[in-house]
C-alpha cells in the first residue's frame, strides 16, 4: 500500500526575478496571472512569455465557464509550459489547461473523456492556504449543475511547486484569514482521514502546530505579526497540501460546496463555517479514536486541556476572521434539507474520507445548528 506520493518538485525563491531566471521563463511558457500581480512583479521583467489575465474571464473562485473560455482564448497559443501564478482559482484553473483537446471542462470533471495531461505545468500560489501547489485536485463551479464539484486525477500534479514569500506580502488581511485556516482545515482533515498514515501526520501535524502559533501571535500583537511569518504560513500550507493530497478531505468541505456553489461564498470562509461543528459532531460519536490524538495536538498547540479544545480553538478563529450564520450568506430555511441532500448524492469522494460516516440527518442536523 502506498503511504505517501510527492511527486511534485519543490523550490523556494526569495523572488520571483530569481525564480524566472532559474526556470529560463521565455517564449514557450503560457504565464496564467492577474493584473495586478503582471504590474507588480513581471512587468519590469521582459519576458516573451504569452500571458492570460484570470479576471478577463470574470472574479471569484473558478467555474466551467470561465475555464471553457480561457480553453478558447489558448487554442491557438504554442507554449510548452503553463506557469500559474497566483491563488487557488488560478492553480486550478492551470491544472485543467494541461489537458489534452478538452473543450468543456464538465467533460472532464464527470470524467467522460480521457484525460491525458501533454503540458509541464509549475504552480506558484501567492496566497498561503491552498496547497494546490502539490495536489493532484482542482475544484470549480459546475454551473450547469448547481453544485462545486472537484476532479482527483494524477494527471492534475503539477511539475513544480514554486513557494515565494515575497508574493503574499500584498494579501489582505481578510483573504489571509480566509486561505490560512483552509490550510489548517486541510491538516486537522487529513489527520482524522482513514487514509491518514504516519508520513502524512508528520505533515499534518507540523502544519497545525505553525498555523495555530502564528494565529496565536497574530492574536497578541496584532495583524501585522504575519509578516514577520510569512514564508513559515507558506510552508505550513504546502505541508498541509502534501498531507490532503495523500489522504483528501471530508466532511467540512463536502458541506461547504453547496453554500460556496449555490452563493458563491470563497472557499476558505465556506470551509471555516463548518469547521469545528463538524469536529464537534465527530468528537461526540468516536471521542476514542484517531480524534483523541489530534485532540491531544491541538491541546497543546492552544495550551488548554482536551475537552475543551474546539471552545478554544473557536475562540482564537474568532480573533483572525469572523464565523456567520449561514442565512447571512442568503441561505433559506427551506434549504437546509436540500444541501443535506445534495451532499450525500454529489460529494461521496469525501464523504468516504470522514473521520466516521454521518448519515444525511446528522448533516441536516449541522446545517440546522448553523443556520
């Protein structure tokens, strides 16, 4: 049985001038940015690299029709590598790009076509919760379907992981909340997963413990705090990405994927709704399993006593970003049993990684405790 897979190579650069003249970027990379990334740190740069500017084809997370447009727009474009910089809507629309005569994502996504993967593809995030630098899954709006939906193939692993402290300086403080506690999610997740292994624990584990000292500083001395941390929140996300792409994810993001779909609520603040509830309710039902020891991790990372970690752990999140009711997002109490239902027929590839099966009434039941 394979326990851990990293096939992804990954480098550090402190910029990214250094990055582009280490990886000789020229005439056949395709670069998939933003603007205001190009204004800020390529354009002094000069390179005869073709460019494609994410928000061209509309704002938000990625949605098929922003993906089949891009597949257009490149059809006719001759580059060998795909170098996509930026956050996780960028690293996942990249992954798709390296598909071969693919001309409606929903294809690919329901896995009707073959996927054969014909361009080197290296990922450089610039926010610091991902990890899709060294997963082999890209998630995106279904339209079509009303639903988010994620595609796991092998063929999705990007090349390399570049990580370059220097680009998340500019993030806001919101949107570094919102990412690094989805790369906490994607630890505390892959810790409990039934896939979870010793080499994945290391990984998951390290990445709890730097997140939750960072937030824990952030909440002492401030906001500014993280820049003192950035290339160690950084890291801590590629770890957490590592650890989840061995062992993937469960229950928080399966019940985050019809708020985020149906409202278009950003991944991370969807994911951050359901997170602890539902580690409440996997507490409840098997307090003696694997959670005892992730309960043990956090303990000691929050430096208060077990039975009271997800008080603990509720209370510092609360000082980093805010948790809603999900009505605030315009969710409607006649919903509540829809995306219960909807969870239990459209993301079974996560549900199967749960920490313990819960059955679409205890789904509805956290939902209704949220609303």
């Amino acid at each position: 049985m394979e326990l851990i897979n990293i096939s992804t190579n990954i480098n550090k650069f402190d910029t990214l001038k250094d990055f582009f003249m280490e990886f000789q970027v020229g005439q056949k990379d395709l670069i998939l940015t933003h603007e205001f990334l190009y204004d800020g740190f390529m354009k002094d740069l000069n390179t005869s690299s073709s460019y494609i500017m994410q928000e061209k084809y509309g704002t938000g997370e990625p949605s098929d029709e922003m993906m089949n447009n891009i597949l257009k727009d490149i059809k006719d474009i001759d580059f060998e590598r795909i170098i996509a910089i930026g956050g996780g809507t960028v690293l996942d629309i990249a992954k798709v790009l390296v598909l071969k005569d693919i001309k409606d994502v929903v294809d690919a996504f329901e896995k009707t076509v073959p996927l054969v993967k014909v361009k080197e593809l290296i990922a450089v995030p610039t926010t610091c919760g991902t990890g899709s630098e060294v997963t082999n899954i890209t998630i995106a709006e279904l339209k079509s379907k009303g639903t988010k939906m994620g595609l796991a193939v092998k063929e999705l692993i990007p090349d390399h992981a570049v990580l370059i402290p220097e680009l998340i300086k500019g993030l806001p403080f919101k949107f570094y909340g919102y990412s690094s506690v989805d790369a906490l999610i994607h630890a505390v997740e892959s810790n409990v997963s039934p896939k979870s292994n010793p080499y994945t624990k290391l990984f998951s584990e390290k990445a709890i413990r730097i997140i939750l000292d960072i937030y824990l500083n952030i909440a002492e001395s401030g906001e500014d705090y993280r820049f003192e941390r950035l290339e160690d929140m950084l890291i801590a996300s590629n770890y957490a990405g590592i650890a989840f792409g061995n062992t993937g994810v469960g229950a928080v993001h399966a019940l985050s994927y019809p708020l985020g779909g149906t409202y278009h609520v950003p991944h991370g603040e969807a994911n951050y709704q359901f997170f602890t509830e539902v580690f409440k309710v996997y507490n409840r039902k098997n307090p003696d399993g694997r959670i005892k020891e992730l309960n043990k991790i956090l303990s000691e990372a929050l430096n208060t006593h077990e039975e009271n970690v997800y008080e603990e752990l509720d209370s510092l999140l609360g000082k980093i970003m805010s948790k809603n009711q999900l009505q605030t997002y315009g969710m409607k109490d006649e919903e509540v049993k829809g995306f219960a239902n909807k969870v239990i027929n459209t993301q079974q590839r996560l549900l199967n990684n749960n920490y313990v099966e819960l059955s679409e009434s205890e789904i509805e039941a956290i939902y209704r405790v949220l609303y």
